[in-house]
C-alpha cells in the first residue's frame, strides 16, 4: 500500500461524474473516449459523458505517450533578423490523464527514468540527473495521473509477466477500481491526498468489508490471467549473455514488414529523430519526430552508410534493447510492461511474448499461444 | 533546468580549405561569456546547427589549451555538412555541447604516444596532437601516422612541418596513389610501421580514420605488443541528440554519444549489435 494512503476512500459514481466536470473546468482532461471506428483512445475530453469507462474496454489502441512525448512537436523556433533569436516552446499545460491502466503508468515510470535521468523517480531519489529532457519533464510534472485499476485482463494483456499490473502500487496519483458501482480510490501521492481533501465532500471512508472486497478483486484478477504467461527470465539471460542463436532474428526477418508499428504502439519505446523545418528563408521550427529502430535509414551515417542494414540485426537490436540486463540495470526495469500492443498490431506476428517464448524453447513459434481468454464477455 | 536542446549562437570567424571537400570552420560563440567558459577536452563533439537545414555531430578540431575560438573540420558529404560548406565568414550557426567523453588524456600523462590517423580521421587526433605538443613536458615521445588516399586528400598540411620540428616527433605520411609531384610514401598507412621506430612499452596509440582502415590498424599494432588497453579508437554514429536519448548511436548497452566516442579496444571488442 502506498505511503500516501491513510485509508481507503470510496467515491459513489455519479459523484466521480461531477468530479470530473469540475476537473474539466479548469485543467485540460484526457480520457479514454471511442473513436468513430469503435477503438478506445486517449483524447482531451470537453464533457464527461465523453468517456469510455473502466468497465468498456480493455486499453486503448495506442498508448497516451504522446502526450509526453508526441509524434512530432516543436521544440524551438528560430528566426533570422540580424542574428539568430531561438524561442523554446514548452508545453506547461495543467493536465489530468484520467483512466490509464496500470501497465501504461509503469511504462511513463520507465519514459520518466529515461528522460528525466532519474529526477522524477521515487525509487533512485539519489541519482544525479544526467541531461535531464526538459520538454518531457514539463509535460510530466503537470499532469495528474488517475489509473483505473484492471478486474479483467484482455486477450493479449500479460502485465503480470513484466510486474506493470493490473494494480499499481506506487508511482501513481489516484488509482480507482470500481466496486459495485462505487469507485474504490487508493492515494498514491502527496498531489494525489491533496485532491481527496480538497473535495472530500465527494469521497467517504471505505468501511472494512470494502476494503475486504478490494483485496478480493484484485486476487481474482490476477487468478484471471491464467497459468499462461511469458516467461521473462530465461529470455533476459540468453539476451544478456548473447546466447540467442541468429537464426531466431533471420527466421523473423524473413517475415518483419520494417513497418515500425511496433515501436509507434509500444508505450516505452522512445527513440526519436530531429528535424528542422524552414518557413520561409528567415524563419522555421525545430521538431523532435518518433523514430524507430526498425527502419533501415536509423542507423545512416555521414556519406550513407547504413550499419545496421539487415532485418534480422534490427529485430535483434530491438529485444536487445527491451531485455537485455545492461538496460534493466539502467531503466530499473526490463523494457516491456506487458500491454499487449504489438500483439495486436504487428502484421507480421513478431511481439514481445512470442519472441521470449521462442528464446525459451530455442526455436521460432509461428504464433504465440493466446495467453488469456475472456472469461466474461464485456 | 538547462534545456539540453537549446543550442547557443556562433559565428565563424574564419574558413580554410583543407581540400577540395573539407574546410576548417573557426568559430567562437556570440556571446563572449559562453566563448570563456567553454571547456571541453580533446575527442569530444558539438551538435553544430544550420538552422532550417538540421543538425550534425562534428569532432572539435582545435585544443582545448588554445583560448578564445574554436575549430570544425567538416567534410561535405551530406545535406547539413553541404550547408555548412556554403556558408562564409561572420554567419551564425548553432552549437550544442561539447558531448562525448573525449580521449584519456591524464590517463597517458608521462607516456609514449602513437598517432594512426586517415583521411578526415586526423581532425579529432589534432586536437589531442596540438594538446599534447602544448604540454609537451608532459609526455614522452610521439609518433604521428598519417595517410590519406591522394596528396589531395591530405588534411592540417600546413600544420605537418610544426608538428615534426617539436623535439622528440616522429611524423609519416602516405598516400594510397601518388600523383607526380608527390615525392612521399606510398602505401596506406600501415606501411608506415617499419618505417616508424614504435615501441609497445609505455605507449598508447591513439587510432581514428574510414571503418575500413581501423581493423588493420589494430592487427598491426597487436603484432606490435599493443594490448587492448593501449589501443584507443573512436566510433561514428549519426548522433541526432548527444545526450542519450534520441537512440540512434547505440550499440549494444552504449550510447557513443555518452559512452564514446573514444572507446579502447577492449570495449569495442566487447559491443554486440
């Protein structure tokens, strides 16, 4: 239980509901809402009855990094008028994600680590800040975080395999788990107890058979995830220890369309290219753009060489770079939080449970076994 | 909290060319308080900026002991490279950093020290050869080794006949293919080594040039004695942020940008792709 929390509260969900209009009022929401197509996305709200609810869908199609970190987004401007002026361009906007799983939360945890160089981090207070990203940071350190915990895991969730769900423990502001109706809320920071007591007329203490039922919910979702599971450990040594034959990524590559939706889906994957844009010949933005290691061009160096130009080197790089224990010690924590998402995008079948299975069995499975099934139809 | 992004404002004061596709950039920054702290140590690179065209990560040319400007030896090969070449005195461009680690230098103090350099490869051994020659007192004696594919192709030429005359300098040249005034070696540049009188006891040596010279290099100077350790290189990546992030320069768990780009031999033989 977080240190934040001195109880347990409880909020009745029509009053969630005009908690959040209040919210909505005066700091930018986002929010699962449903797009035209019926996917859940993360999206700033202008009304309640906007979202998606806890209990409507699994997680979103794509993860809410970019609002930390978007697909492209200026940095600075620069204009020429007898010298160069360079303007930053901060993004310091009062925001609220409300209703992000817990997997997404642990992977902002893991984004925070990485571009913070640790100064957002609880878990290393002591860690000296090494080029600290201030365009991440700022975007971070004004956005409140309320998670909703998940009962039900979907068909490729395996947050369990990678300690990132399907309840947070720490590292969060508020995270609700619905109870009968009501919203059970666990405190997870000082900003977190400061929300409750500034609107306690909304919340009541949980009386100790809710606090019971809680417990019980939250055993039953992980009972839920089956004996199925990606198996990480052995994976992370064989990695470490360059001990994965290359016929693994030869045998991938043959099938990898290079098209980096792994990467755009994968809410820890952060690498990033910078590129200029002129407006007119006195003026033009710098803008930061995702990139991925999967595309060929990634590694181009002056006079175009390309250094990693086969397939089967980027696969590798790629899981090198998610499993590998040299990164674990840097990240504090292995680089996948068990969403799902490459699951459900990679057109070619390559993802995170497939592959470890793979280096577990030394030898390419075709398709992963689904880990979990529905047990209740949503 | 300092944006690591922000690049500040140089002007270049001066351009020479080296050869018909690399210019040494004098520059200093706008803002003379940024010019005196500056502080960086041979090896290390900055992000230089031509604003609507991008950037690029070149090599500080020019040693830290000499105050008051800096040197970019650049060869045209790409779009910001190409800007950059078509630019004349007194424009600005943008500088981040300085980034990287930067060679050993208090590690080599009292040392022996042998240069291999190739083509545009000299430009981040000058810087440290110029350091060196400045605190000349400070170490024993230095062997310089340079070729480039044609006398054409020779960079810092002017800069040979100062080096040689230093007390205690060896310096070679050669050339892939001569012309006919070319009166020197020929031959890459591991030709060079029976003509230098290297010793492997108490020296480093200090190895930058193509991807395709580095691997002879180092099999000759490990015939030569040299260990994993007295064998220092660079690695080039197109680092896009200098700061760990941007993902481009890694290989394995190093970031060159970080991590590099100086690496010993030792740890180049320990990267996996």
């Amino acid at each position: 239980m977080s240190r934040y929390q001195e109880h347990l509260w409880m909020i009745n969900g029509r009053d969630l509901f005009d908690l959040m209009e209040v919210f909505i009022k005066t700091r930018e929401v986002i929010a699962p809402v449903r797009g035209h197509g019926g996917e859940v996305i993360f999206y700033p709200i202008e009304s309640i009855e906007d979202v998606a609810w806890d209990w409507q869908y699994f997680n979103s199609v794509l993860p809410p990094k970019r609002f930390f970190l978007p697909q492209t987004e200026i940095m600075y401007e620069y204009r020429y008028d007898n010298g160069y002026k360079i303007t930053p361009r901060y993004d310091d906007r009062v925001r609220m994600i409300f209703g992000i799983r817990p997997c997404d939360v642990n992977a902002l945890i893991f984004l925070d680590r990485f571009f913070g160089g640790g100064s957002l981090s609880k878990k290393s207070p002591d860690e000296e800040p090494l080029f600290p990203d201030s365009h991440y940071i700022r975007r971070r350190a004004n956005t409140f975080i309320i998670a909703f915990g998940c009962h039900q895991p979907g068909e490729n969730c395996f947050c369990v395999c990678c300690d990132a769900g399907p309840f947070l423990e720490e590292d969060y502001d508020l995270q609700l788990t619905s109870m009968n109706g009501d919203y059970a809320v666990e405190v997870g920071s000082a900003r977190g107890l400061k929300i409750i007591y500034g609107n306690e007329h909304f919340f009541r203490k949980a009386s100790s058979s809710e606090v019971d039922e809680l417990s019980r919910i939250k055993e039953d979702a992980l009972n839920k995830f089956g004996d199925t599971c990606s198996y990480m450990s052995k994976a992370i040594r064989r990695i470490t220890e360059g001990k994965v034959d290359d016929s693994l990524w030869e045998k991938l590559a043959e099938r990898c369309l290079d098209c980096g939706g792994c990467s755009y889906v994968c809410p820890t994957c952060c690498c990033y290219n910078i590129v200029d844009i002129s407006l007119d010949d006195k003026s033009g933005i710098r803008t930061r753009t995702w990139d991925s290691c999967a595309f060929s061009g990634f590694t181009r160096i002056a006079g175009g060489e390309i250094l990693r130009s086969d397939k089967k080197d980027r696969l590798k790089r790629r899981f090198f770079h998610k499993l590998s224990y040299q990164y674990i010690e840097k990240n504090k924590r292995h680089g996948c939080v068990g969403c799902g998402r490459c699951i459900t995008t990679c057109l070619a079948d390559i993802n995170m449970p497939l592959v470890v299975e793979s280096i577990r069995k030394q030898k390419v499975i075709v398709q992963a076994t689904k880990r979990v099934r529905h047990e209740a139809e949503i | 909290m300092k944006d690591v992004y922000f690049p500040d404002i140089a002007v270049i004061d001066s351009i020479r060319n080296e050869t018909g596709d690399v210019k040494t950039f004098t520059m200093r920054f706008k803002d003379p308080d940024i010019q005196e702290n500056l502080s960086y140590r041979s090896g290390q690179f900055f992000e230089v900026s031509i604003f609507g065209v991008g950037e690029m990560p070149i090599s500080i040319t020019s040693t830290p002991s000499r105050k008051g400007f800096f040197e970019l030896s650049v060869k045209n090969v790409g779009l910001v490279s190409g800007a950059l070449h078509s630019m004349t005195p007194s424009t600005e461009v943008g500088i981040r950093g300085p980034f990287g680690n930067g060679f050993p230098y208090e590690e080599v103090l009292g040392k022996e020290l042998l240069f291999v350099g190739g083509g545009i490869g000299l430009a981040p051994l000058r810087s440290l050869i110029n350091n060196v020659l400045d605190n000349r007192d400070d170490f024993a004696r230095i062997t310089i080794l340079y070729g480039s594919r044609t006398p054409g192709d020779l960079v810092f030429k002017d800069e040979f006949k100062i080096w040689e005359n230093q007390p205690d300098v060896t310096m070679l040249v050669t050339v892939d293919r001569g012309d006919e005034e070319w009166t020197g070696n020929v031959g890459v540049v591991t030709t060079l080594f029976p003509k230098a009188d290297i010793e492997n006891e108490n020296t480093v040596a200090f190895v930058c040039g193509p991807p395709v010279m580095i691997p002879f290099v180092i099999k000759d100077l490990l015939n030569l004695g040299f260990t994993d350790d007295t064998i220092i290189s660079t690695l080039e990546r197109h680092m896009k942020c200098g700061v760990g992030k941007c993902g481009h320069c890694c290989i394995g768990h190093k970031y060159v940008c970080m991590d590099g780009p100086v690496f010993s031999y030792r740890e180049m033989k320990a990267m996996t792709e």
